[in-house]
C-alpha cells in the first residue's frame, strides 16, 4: 500500500456518499484524481467498492464486509505503536473516555497491558463494542460500556441515548479518534452521529488528544467536530513528517503547530 494509506478514509468517503466522483475524492483527500483511481482499483479489487464511470460507488451487501472489521487489519503494527504511545499520556487513575475506531482498539489494549503491569488503575468509558471487548475482564481497568444504538458494521454506540448518558459524566481526558483533519475544515467526521458525540465528549473532558494515522491529514469528511485547538494534542505516525506527503497534508500540520496542537510521532 502506499504511504500514506488512504483506503481507510477512501472507503468511508465513498461508503457514506454511495456515490462519489474522482474530483471530489481528489479535492477532500488533497491528492490526485491518478492517485484517486489507484485506489478505488485496490478497493474494487477487495470487493469493497465498484467503480464507475468517473468514480466509484458503495457496493451493497453486509454492513460488516466493508465496516469495522474490513479496516480493522489494515495498518495494524502502526496503529499499535500509536496507541501505546497515547496510552503512556494517560495519568494512572484517570477517568478517560475512550472513542470508536480502529486506532482507539489499540489504545485500549495498552491502556490494559498499563493496568495490568501496575501502572493502573483506570476507569475507562467506552462508546464502542469492540474497544469495550478489549478491555473486558482486565485487572486495574473499572470498565463503563455507554449506551446507545449500535451501527451496523461499525459496532459503535451513537444517537441521542448515548449523547444523554456522556453528558451525566465528566471525564480527566477524551481519547478522541478522527476521521480526517485539514487546516480549512479543522476536526471532521463522516457521518453527523459520529460528529455529535465527539463534540460532547469534548464537552466533558478537562482535556482532549486525537489519535489518527497519518492518512487523515489534510483531508475533509462530512460533519465538523471542532475546529483545531479544541484539542491540545495529537498522536499520529511517523510518516506525518514525510515530505512526500501531499500539500495538503503539510498545511495542516502547519496549521495545528499555529492552534498551539502538540504533535507526537510514534
């Protein structure tokens, strides 16, 4: 794959238009429409996206062949490194939220390996099946699974219940995971449910940091977070500070060190 990987954020784009063009792709991803087709041909070729004249539409079939577990593997030994670095940020005895995504599972696991080695404890809520799962059971974890609807494929919590029960908490620090982040745009989504507990859950965390591979830089999803500095940190990969990483990209970078955002490179 290349580097930066795009199919993660390539599929979400096209799974939640049904339908997208290779202008749009080009222009939110901040690459070229060659660059675009590329990857749509890797998609297509994993049966998770058909192309079309001009772009590529969502292929219909489980919610879970192209969802949750379709990504899940995908830039795993990455995604491993960045959730024990941003593991190690969290203070023993913390009360932390913990978001939906790929990342934040790896989050939870060292977060657990931490409680675990007696670095702990840790009270961790969590408004995801998955991330819920990897810290089930684990000694010096107190485990708080938050309500809400279950989306089909991503097998995280959202909706209006889920909205009700984070505002009832406060929380040391949101370990937010992020669909994509651009200098225009600030932190943005894919979908408004998404969006909506993220802006709560940053409404009641004294402090926040992202987590996200370097793929989601200088791209634009669907519903704004929050603009930059609603977080003091983020922790990516080490390919963020690539040169050959797109313009876009760069920007952003440039734009999070003006909003006062610290940057960590596992």
């Amino acid at each position: 794959m290349a580097v930066p990987d795009r199919l993660d954020v390539t599929l979400r784009l096209v799974r939640n238009a049904g339908r997208a063009s290779l202008g749009d792709l080009a222009a939110r991803l901040g690459v070229s429409e060659m660059t675009v087709r590329r990857d749509l041909d890797a998609l297509q070729a994993r049966g998770l996206v058909e192309r079309v004249r001009g772009g590529a539409v969502a292929v219909a079939g489980p919610e879970s062949s192209a969802g949750f577990g379709a990504r899940a593997g995908w830039q795993a030994g990455l995604k491993d490194r960045i959730g024990r670095a941003a593991a190690a940020l969290v203070e023993p005895g913390a009360t932390v939220l913990l978001d939906a995504g790929t990342t934040t599972v790896h989050v939870a696991r060292a977060l657990a390996d931490r409680a675990a080695a007696g670095e702990g404890p840790f009270t961790v809520a969590v408004v995801s099946l998955p991330v819920a799962d990897a810290l089930a059971d684990r000694p010096g974890i107190r485990l708080l699974v938050v309500g809400g609807e279950s989306r089909p494929g991503e097998r995280s919590l959202a909706g209006p219940l889920t909205a009700a029960v984070l505002r009832q908490l406060t929380f040391d620090v949101f370990v937010m995971s992020i669909g994509a982040v651009s200098a225009a745009a600030g932190w943005s989504e894919f979908t408004l449910e998404d969006a909506a507990v993220k802006q709560v859950g940053l409404q009641q965390a004294r402090s926040a940091f992202v987590v996200a591979d370097a793929s989601k830089l200088g791209v634009r999803a669907f519903a704004s977070v929050a603009p930059l500095d609603a977080v003091g940190r983020l922790v990516t990969d080490a390919s963020a500070r690539d040169p050959q990483l797109t313009p876009a990209a760069q920007e952003t970078l440039a734009a999070l060190d003006d909003a006062g955002v610290e940057v960590d490179l596992a």
